[in-house]
C-alpha cells in the first residue's frame, strides 16, 4: 500500500490527526519528528513542515528519502488574496508560484531558474480526490452556507503577509506576471518543488485563516487555535477514506 504524508505547517494543525493515529510510531530525524503509523485505514506518515519554504522542503525530501513515502499531502492555513476568498473559506491548491523568487533580468520574474518554469503543478487525479473530499468534510462540519471552496493557483513565499497595501501590492505585482493567485502562504511552493523533482503525487488545501490584510496577525492565531484542526481532520478523513 502507497505511504501517504500528511504535511501541516503548525503543531495546532496536526493535534487532531495526531491524536486518532493508530500503533503511533514517532522517529526524529533531521530535527523533526516524523510519526508514522495507521489512519483511517491507510499507512501514513504525519510531519510539521515547519515554516517557510527551505524548511518545508527539507521536510518533504525527509518523507521521501528516508520514510518512503508515495504521496505528500499537505493541510494548514493561508490568507485569502483573490476576490471573495473570505475567513473560513477553503481553497484546494491546483498550482502554485513562488512569489518572492525574482532572478530578472537573467530569467523572467517568478521564474524557477533552471526549470524553466514559475509554477509547479499539484497532481492533477489527487487533487480531484482531496477537492472531492474538502467538499465532503465541509458539509460533515455544518458550517454557514457562505463558507466556500474554491480551487486555483497559490503563491508561496518567506513572509507573512500581514498589510494591506502590501497584499495589494503583492497581488498587482503577480496579476502583472500573469498569476491570478487565490491565496497566500509559506510552504506549498516548496513541497511541489520537491515532488515535482522526484515524480511524487502532491496535493494541497488550505483553510483561510486571515486576509493578509492589516488584522491578519490577530485573525491568524485565533482561527489556527479553534477552526484550523477541526477543517483538516475531516478533510484528511474523507480523502483517506477515498484513496
Ligand atoms: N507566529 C506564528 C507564525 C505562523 S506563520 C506561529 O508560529 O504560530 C503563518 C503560517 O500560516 C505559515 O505556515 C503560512 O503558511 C500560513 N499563513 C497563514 N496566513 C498567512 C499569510 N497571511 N501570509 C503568509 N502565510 C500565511
């Protein structure tokens, strides 16, 4: 059976999925602890990210070298960029970009130098089963019918986007590079680097916790604390169920 990672970003994150892991098995390895065991039915490997995309990277070529694993999927939280990506929505990752990877005039902005290319795609077959399973795991959770999920490209980069000019700012600049982003976070990007480089099935969704916006780092901390693991735990369940 294909080993499945489940990737958070934050201790808060992955506490649910923790805590139903069955014959729990937690090993360290480069710093982290990786926990592998049995959930839902399926083997699996849960590990924190950590923040930022070196970090994660780190993490993702871990799973893969060393526990052996056929799938990375990755849950945690980002703020909404696009227009009516609201607190508490959910968006499923179908690409993404590195929107703080700028080598021009030698390669074109947002450019993977060596690549090629500025974005890295999520499996397209995973991706329908964890947008079919966030679809699932919302309606389990009877939450106000303005919740929404929405499915498109994400931009990563090294910085909490915390501002709105600066959200603003950073949204012109990627429509500019013609990337309509949904949302914003630290960690996906990388992942899919390292997926895409070892030919491995990745997915992703995020829970919105903030707007990037001036109140972002008030929004942030409450949602990861009370919404954020009680999202993925019912994600994570239906999608497994599925595989
Ligand atoms: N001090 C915080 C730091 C969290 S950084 C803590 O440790 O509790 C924010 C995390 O949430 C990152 O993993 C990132 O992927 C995601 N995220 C949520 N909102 C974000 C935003 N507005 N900008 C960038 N990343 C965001």
């Amino acid at each position: 059976m294909t080993i499945t990672a489940i990737l958070s970003a934050l201790a808060e994150e992955q506490q649910g999925l923790l805590e139903l892991l069955q014959q729990p098995r937690k090993s360290s390895h480069a710093g982290r602890d990786f926990w592998q065991g049995r959930l839902h039915g399926q083997p699996v490997v849960l590990a924190l990210s950590r923040i930022g995309k070196v970090a994660a990277a780190t993490t993702s070529t871990a799973l893969i070298e060393r526990f052996n694993v056929g799938r990375i999927v990755f849950t945690g939280v980002a703020g909404g960029l696009g227009d009516g990506v609201q607190v508490g929505d959910v968006v499923v990752a179908t690409e993404f970009v590195q929107h703080d990877l700028d080598a021009s005039p030698i390669f074109p902005r947002y450019e993977v130098p060596l690549y090629g290319r500025t974005r890295f795609p999520c499996d397209a077959a995973l991706t329908a089963r964890l947008l079919q399973a966030s679809r699932a795991g919302l309606e389990g959770l009877a939450l106000p019918a303005k919740t929404l999920l929405h499915h498109g490209l994400m931009a990563s980069g090294d910085r909490f986007v915390s501002g709105m000019q600066e959200s603003r700012n950073l949204r012109t600049a990627l429509k500019q590079g013609g990337h309509e982003v949904l949302a914003v976070e630290m960690e996906g990007a990388a992942v899919a680097q390292v997926c895409f480089d070892y030919g491995l099935p990745f997915a992703a969704v995020r829970t919105i916790s903030d707007r990037a916006d001036d109140t972002a780092h008030v929004d942030f901390p409450v949602f990861v604390k009370d919404v954020a693991s009680l999202y993925a735990q019912a994600i994570v369940r239906h999608l497994l169920e599925a595989l």
